[in-house]
C-alpha cells in the first residue's frame, strides 16, 4: 500500500521498443514501485523487449497492463539503414507513439476509472526516493499541472554520475482528458501545456542510457548517440536513488572526480 498520497490514482506509463533487460529490470520495477499500476505501451519492440514486457504482466497481472501502439514496423534492413532507421522513424512518429499512451489512459478514465497523476518516464530512467516528497509538493499546487525533469545520469554504476545534467522534459502530469502529444513539442511538453503550467525538478530523474557498457554501445551503434569525448564525472558517497536533490546538487558544485576516459 502506497504511503504518500494514498487518496490519490497514481499510474505509471512507458514506452518500450529496444531496450533491454540490463535497463528495464531496473526501470519497470521503479516505476511499479511508485504507481498503483503500469501501462508497458510496447512500439517497433524487439522480441527481448517484448518478452521482458510480457514477464512482468504475468508476474504482476493486477499491476502490469501491456498494450501497442499499433503503428507501422521497421524491418530489419530499414533498422539497419545507414544506421540511423531506428532514429528516423522515431522523430517521424514521436507524437503518435506517446499520445498511444493518452489514448488509452483517456479511454479508460471515460469508462470510469480514475487517473489522479501520470508518471510518463522514458524506459531508461527512473525516480530517486525524493519522488514522494516531490509529488506530494506538486499536488498541493493548484496552479501546476506537469512537473518539467533535469535528469542526472549515471556512468557504470549507480554511484558515477555525469557532472554535467540533462534539460528539463516533462515526466509527470495531473492528467486531464484534454492532454495531447499532437502535435510533437520539443522535450515532451504536452499540448495545451505553457511554461507557467511547469514546476522545475532537478536530480530526481534519473538517466540510465549511459549505466552499462553494453548500452552505450548499443546506442552508439543503432542511435549514433554515446559519449562525446571526454566528460567529467563525479563519484557518490550512496546510490544516487538514495539521495536527496540538494545533496546531489552539492556534488555538482564541486570538483570532478574522474573522466569517462579512465572508466571505459
């Protein structure tokens, strides 16, 4: 039973297509952990991803929903295509692909049934334990409807974070029938959503896509993303889940420790 928050529907949704089960045995827990239950929304899946997906629906039917876009596959030689198929489809149906998610939460809350906050991470990231105290901040503000993230992200471990953190993208909602992802706005700021909507949140999203090495060359290779050059990290004292965003913020402030160099 969900201690913060208890009058409230809290549900958790993501998007799952390649990722694998390095990163999603860490992410959809995560999410679970916070929501009453999930919706795994499955798009271009492998069949890992796919398989991973269905393992937690089983396991956890009265928590775990799994559903699909129903939007046009790649093949296997459009994926490949000068390595960057995967990428180009993505940007050309970004606003499809996460407003299959509304839909069908819209869908449901128009049979009955209630939708009080959205947590809408990617499948690479996950919320620190600050997460409770943050919603609870967030609800008690009748003027804010989304909640805009900086993430930290993680090098090899759950103790090295990049020094350097990512911009703010909307992650959590009050949800509302009248949200939209059509059209696509940069850093998934959901129509009809304006600035003054958005409380700021930093270092409580956390960003996985660096977290094993076997990822980082899986997005080198299909997403041409990866480390640019040599960057600064910083070493934790804890696991950074179990900080708190000040302390975090702290650690920013100072010196770095190491350079990604001297961890590949």
């Amino acid at each position: 039973m969900r201690k913060f928050l208890p009058e409230l529907k809290i549900v958790g949704a993501m998007l799952i297509s390649k990722e694998g089960r390095d990163i999603l045995d860490i992410s959809i827990p995560n999410l679970m952990k916070w929501s009453d239950w999930v919706l795994l929304m499955l798009d271009n899946e492998s069949k890992e991803s796919k398989e991973i997906a269905l393992y937690y629906q089983n396991t956890y039917p009265d928590k775990v929903v799994v559903e699909y876009t129903g939007l046009s596959r790649l093949t296997e030689d459009q994926e490949k295509e000068r390595s960057k198929g995967l990428l180009r489809r993505f940007k050309r149906l970004h606003g499809p692909i996460r407003q299959a998610i509304f839909d069908s939460l819209q869908n449901r809350i128009k049979k009955g049934e209630k939708v009080d906050i959205l947590l809408f991470p990617d499948a690479d990231e996950i919320f620190s334990n600050s997460l409770p105290e943050l919603l609870e901040q967030f609800w008690a503000m009748p003027d804010k409807k989304a909640i805009s993230m900086n993430w930290v992200t993680v090098f090899n471990d759950m103790k090295t974070i990049f020094k350097s953190n990512g911009g703010g993208h909307t992650r959590i909602l009050k949800f509302a029938m009248d949200f939209t992802a059509i059209p696509h706005q940069k850093f998934s700021h959901y129509v009809p959503l304006t600035k003054e909507d958005r409380l700021g949140s930093r270092c409580v999203l956390i960003h996985l896509s660096q977290l094993t090495k076997e990822n980082r060359e899986k997005r080198k290779d299909k997403w041409k993303f990866g480390i640019k050059g040599d960057e600064e990290l910083c070493r934790l004292d804890k696991d950074v889940r179990e900080m708190t965003p000040d302390k975090i913020k702290e650690v920013y402030r100072g010196e770095a420790h190491c350079f990604t160099r001297e961890l590949l």
